[in-house]
C-alpha cells in the first residue's frame, strides 16, 4: 500500500536489541544488556515487542496481533501518528472541533496546522466541511466517536463516507466505544486500509493508572508505529498486570453499571433547577448546560465534586462535562446540585 508515511520514515534504522537475535532457544545467562542480573521481578527489560500481550490483546478484540500497536495510553499513539505522517511546518491535519485535547497539543508539540470543523446542529459529523477542509497537505483526519466532551456516537455510515473519501488517514478515536451501542470501526478496518481505530484500557477496562492505550491499523502502519517508538514504550508491571486482569476480571459489569446510571442521570438531571440542557450520551459521561457554568462549578467544588468546565470550549458555552460515577456518588452529585 501507498501511505503518506513522511519520507525519512522508511530510511530510520529502528534501535535493535541484541535478544531479537534469540528466538527461542535454551538461553539461561543474560549478558547483553547491562542489567543487573538479581532477579527483584523488574530487573529485566521488557519485551519491546509485546508478544504475550498483543495476543491477550488481539483475542480480546479478533484482531491479528500484526494489526496491534500497543502505547503508553492512547496518547503516545496521537502523537506518533503526527511523526508519522506530518513534516513539520509543512503538512496539515483536519479535526472536529470541539473534541479531545490531545490533538491540538500533539500537533502544536510537532508544529503541525490543525484545521478545525465545527461540528453542526446538535453536534453532528461536518462530512462535507472536513473534506472540504482538506488539501493535498492534509495527511491526517482526526474523529473522536463517541466524542468528548459532546458525549455522541457518529454513525458508521458518516464515518465510512469520510473513509471512502479522504486520501490520507482516517483516525477515529474510540476511547468510549465500550459505552456505545453504535459499535466500533474495527470490522471495517480491511476494507479501508487507510483507517486507524484508537482505543484505551483507560476508561471502561478499568486501567488508567496502568497507561495503556491501542492502535489498531493496516499491518504496514501498526509496523511503522512500531519502528519508531520508544524500545521499551510499555513497562514490565503494565504488560503483566493487563494479562493477568484481562484474564480474570470482566468489566462488563461495571460498564453494565455505568450505562443504567447514565439512563437514571439522563432522566434526574433535567430535573434539577440549575439544568437546561443534558445532552445524549453514548459515553461514560455527560455534557450538562447550566444556567451560570463558572458559578455551578465552583459551587460543586466547594462541595468536595470535581467536574470538567467546559464553559470556554467551542459550542459548549455554559456547559460542564460530568463523569458518570459509582450509584452514591451520582446520588451526591445530585444533592448538591438541587442545593444550588
Ligand atoms: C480519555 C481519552 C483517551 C485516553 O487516553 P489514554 O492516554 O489512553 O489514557 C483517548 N482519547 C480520548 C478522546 C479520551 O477522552
């Protein structure tokens, strides 16, 4: 396949490890690599590869581990698609606007030009305006699905007409899909080659103190992500303990726990005095219009509750961005807020 790779990209000799050299074998004396050879359980590299883990991975989702590439969170792998693809002050990219964070400082860190589309009528795909928005510069197209902090699931049939049509990569960032019954990309992905499917252990698994996030792409990009990455991205404790958890703790109870708040929030919260609007969500959380955005939030923290003010953030005007927590602590959100 033809990707925009940036053209240095393929001529980069990746850092190589000796114990590449051994595969298999009967190797029982590790001299190679200047460790200490005390065996504390963190004495040793990691694998730089992740074998055991992709496959723990890829049965998870059907997905052949070559397809994988497994980051320190899912922002490692926004950041190594900008490296990937863009050339500095010269390449551009495309993103909905407002979305997530991390697109615009990656971008800015790598000096790349976001051209952002405002999402349209109760925060709809812009299809035309993204393609329209793109040139033969735009090397990226970056789609968060569900979306934060609008909280909504795009429709497979909007996202597969911009994969059908951009030339360069489609991104879709699926941090929430375990929340979403739109459903994920990922069937999609041998049908167009040039799609990237973002996901997370972060929020539904469980796992955000763990940093580890997933790409899933062509065999030839996943590679290329791979090629330039940090040897040793994802640490020893993280590769074992996702293992050991993805074999033994189901988190559908809890996204199940998750998604009956969510109902019991979305008919509480239009209730309460200070609330005009609650948006749909297909997310673990919820963007909440109010009658004095600053005002409320403050009031929350005085009250020891943390919400996310996204009274400055395009669109959101008025609106704070609510994490869906555990039964009491929704209860508690609830008090406070019919005290304001
Ligand atoms: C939380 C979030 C992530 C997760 O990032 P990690 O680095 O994997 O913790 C990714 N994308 C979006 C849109 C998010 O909201």
């Amino acid at each position: 396949m033809n990707f925009p790779f940036r053209p240095h990209i393929r001529s980069i000799a990746p850092y190589s490890t000796a114990r590449d050299d051994y595969k298999g074998g009967d190797i029982s004396v590790w001299l190679d690599a200047n460790e200490s050879p005390y065996d504390n359980g963190v004495n040793r590299y990691p694998d730089p590869h992740q074998k055991a883990l992709k496959q723990a991975i890829g049965r998870l989702k059907g997905v052949e581990t070559d397809r994988i590439f497994i980051g320190n969170g899912s922002d490692e792998a926004i950041d190594l698609c900008f490296r990937l693809f863009c050339e500095p002050a010269t390449d551009n990219v495309v993103a909905i606007s407002p979305s997530y964070g991390m697109y615009t400082v990656s971008a800015a860190v790598n000096n790349v030009e976001v051209r952002e589309v405002a999402l349209g009528e109760d925060f709809r795909l812009p299809v035309e305006g993204l393609l329209e928005a793109a040139d033969a510069h735009t090397k990226l197209m970056w789609v968060c699905s569900p979306n934060n902090p609008t909280g909504n699931a795009f429709s497979r049939a909007d996202l597969e007409k911009l994969a059908d049509s951009f030339e360069g990569m489609l991104i879709v960032d699926e941090a929430y899909v375990d929340f979403s019954a739109k459903g994920s990309m990922l069937p999609l992905m041998e049908r167009h080659p040039r799609l990237i499917v973002l996901q997370t252990l972060s929020k539904a698994w469980g796992m955000a103190g763990l940093r580890l996030g997933l790409a899933f792409a062509h065999p030839e990009v996943a590679a290329a992500m791979a090629h330039i990455k940090y040897p040793y991205n994802v640490n020893g404790p993280t590769q074992a303990e996702v293992i050991r958890r993805l074999s033994v703790e189901p988190h559908d109870a809890h996204v199940a726990e998750v998604c009956s708040e969510r109902s019991r929030l979305a008919t509480l919260l239009p209730q309460l005095a200070c609330v005009r609007k609650v948006w749909p969500s297909d997310a673990n959380f919820f963007l909440v219009e109010v009658d004095d955005a600053d005002s409320v939030y403050n009031f929350l923290v005085d009250h020891g509750i943390i919400a996310r003010n996204r009274n400055r953030v395009p669109l959101c005007h008025g609106c704070l961005r609510i994490t869906i927590g555990t039964p009491a602590e929704n209860d508690r959100l609830l008090a406070v807020l019919n005290r304001y």
